[in-house]
C-alpha cells in the first residue's frame, strides 16, 4: 500500500497539480472579469432600485442626494475603475484604511447595500452550513447511485434493473421544487409538522449545539431527497452505461477465461473504468449543488447561499452577488483539480507528462 501511494505521488504528476495551482490565479482573474459585469448588464444600479423603493413609499428624493449616494458607493466611477478597485481592494487593503480599523482584514469584499453590513460577514453567516450540506448531499448521491448502477449493469434487463430505470427517469423528470413542495406536504400529513427549515424556532431561539444534530438531520431528510435526486440519478443512468459498455470488453472477457472472479472483475477492472466520467465531473456535481438549488432552498426555507444570491441580484446588490459567485467558482475549482487527482488514481493509464515509462 505504502509502495502504491508513493508511485503514485509521481514527479509528473506533482508537477501537473502545480501548474493546476498556478493556472488559479488568470482562471480566477477571468473568472471575475466576466462576473463583474455580467452582474452589471441589468439596467441602473443598487441606487436606483433604492430610491424608487422610497419614492413607492412616498419620501421625496432629490437629485443631488441621489448624486451623493453614487459617489459614496464608486457608483459614478466607469465600470473599468469599479471593477479595478473591487479586484485590488480583495487583494490587499491597508492596515490605514478604514475598512481594516472596523473589521481588521486586510481582504476588502465591500458594503452589502440590501443587508447593510460588510460582505464577507454575510457570506460567512451561511458559508460553512453551505458547504456542509452540499457535503452531505454530494455523500448520499454516491452511496447510494454507485451501487444501483452496479446492481443495474450486471442485472441489465432484470425487474430491478427496470424498476431503478424508471425511477431514474421520474427524479430526473420531476422538477426539485414541486417534488420538494409534496414531501412537505406528506411529512405534515404524516407527522404534523412539514420541517420547513434546517433549524427549529427552539433552535435558532437557544442556539445550535451538538444535541441538536438529530433535529437537523431530520430536517435534512427533504432536502438531501429533493436536492440529491436528480443528480443521483444522472449518475446512476451514467456509470450503469459506462459499466455495460466495460464488461462487453475484450479484457473482461480475457480475465474470465482465465479464471478471474466475477467480483474482481467487476469491482477491480469495469468499476474504476467506469467512475472516470463520474469523478471528472465532480467540479460541475459541486457547482450545481452550491447554487443551482436556489429554488428548492427558498422553498424549504433552508439557511444556505442560494436565497442570499437570489437576493442580491434582485436588489442588484453587485458586491454580494460578485462575492458569492467568485467564493463559488474557487470552490468549484478546487474541486476540479480533487477530480483530477482522483482520477489519476483511479486511472492508471493517465499520464500527465506525455509518453510512456
């Protein structure tokens, strides 16, 4: 086992992720640029929205106030000099500035306009639950799809093939959120209470601690359904493909000949095979979890980042939304490069230097 690690912590391979590494940065510069003004392309501005809200509510608005309002933000700057100030001021911002003497960081994300606070304060609010409970829907979509797909593949045409088959179609079909509204609907039916929410009133009243773990878990049990379905169901219909095509092959059928189990076959050869389509995808899987739940999360009123991007773009809140969306792309980067590594270690044949050895 020790031997295996270290071949596969190969010079060609350390060389590789750290060119990923390095390819960071001018992705992520990219990246920013085209979120910067992507964001920007509605009409107006956060002012704007803010001054028709107080002249719907009957306060007068003058010209000049609304002048002083776009000065304060940078709003009057070009869009160039905006997004130049947003880049630097992430970068690096001076222990002199204000910004370091009220939230002592030298890492400036701006002013939230619609929550009236820093943004990286309302990113961190919802970050970490963010990234735990795509952890664990990411979790139950492969324990559970991976051996479907197995069972599918080397019971092909069976009954329980079939019947994964249309279920695989149903979660597919069935949008997330109406899927999401008749579970709550069928927990309170069932229970009385629909868990609308990852925490309780109690909860959120006297703090969440370490006994509450069971509450949230059965809070989860929706979302994990609703949001997980989809996707685990792409992946079964993905390795149950790959995996048939893998044991129709020559070598599978070499290795039968000669004696080899149907187990080692199956789980040592065809298996790994298969999972290379899965695993590349994983920065996509990452991305579609932080962010493309959006609806279903406002529907089950869970505490995560879709909800406050949604708000942000409404109000046109271009710091928040940017901020949100950039904290994404890195992860989804970070992901890449793990499914990169794994898929290295999965696949043999991959070689990152060129040529053979």
């Amino acid at each position: 086992m020790g031997e295996k690690i270290k071949n596969f912590f190969r010079k060609d391979l350390v060389q590789y992720v750290v060119k990923r590494i390095l390819m960071f940065i001018p992705t992520l510069f990219l990246i920013s640029i085209l979120v910067f003004f992507v964001i920007q392309l509605p009409p107006g501005d956060y002012v704007s929205t803010e001054i028709a809200s107080l002249i719907t509510e009957g306060e007068l608005v003058d010209a000049d106030y609304a002048a002083q309002m776009r000065a304060d933000y940078g709003l009057d700057l070009p869009l160039w000099q905006q997004y130049g100030k947003w880049v630097k001021d992430i970068i690096w911002t001076p222990t002199d500035s204000t910004y370091y003497r009220l939230y002592h960081s030298h890492h400036n994300w701006k002013y939230s306009f619609a929550y009236k606070r820093d943004v990286w304060s309302v990113i961190q609010d919802r970050l970490g639950l963010t990234i735990g409970v795509t952890f664990i829907i990411m979790l139950f979509q492969y324990v559970v799809s991976l051996p479907i797909a197995v069972y599918a593949s080397t019971h092909q045409y069976s009954p329980g093939d079939y019947i994964t088959s249309v279920i695989g179609f149903l979660g597919t079909a069935i949008p997330n959120f109406i899927l999401a509204i008749i579970l709550m609907y069928l927990s309170y039916k069932w229970t009385g209470n629909a868990n609308v929410g990852l925490f309780s009133q109690e909860m959120l009243q006297n703090g969440v601690h370490l006994y509450n773990f069971g509450e949230f878990m059965k809070r989860m049990i929706i979302p994990i359904i609703v949001i997980g379905t989809s996707g685990t169901c792409g992946i079964i219909r993905s390795v149950r493909a790959q995996m048939l095509d893998e044991v129709a092959r020559q070598y599978t059928l070499t290795a039968r000949a000669k004696g080899v189990s149907e187990g080692k076959i199956i789980m040592k050869y065809c298996f790994r095979a298969a999972m290379n389509p899965t695993v590349s995808g994983l920065g996509g899987v990452l991305s579609s979890l932080f962010s493309g739940s959006t609806v279903t999360a406002m529907v089950l009123n869970m505490q995560i980042q879709g909800p406050v991007l949604y708000k942000a773009l409404q109000n046109q809140d271009m710091y928040l939304a940017g901020a949100i969306v950039m904290v994404q792309a890195i992860l989804v980067v970070i992901g890449i490069l793990l499914s990169d590594i794994a898929l290295a270690f999965l696949d043999p044949r991959i070689r990152y230097s060129g040529g053979g050895r």
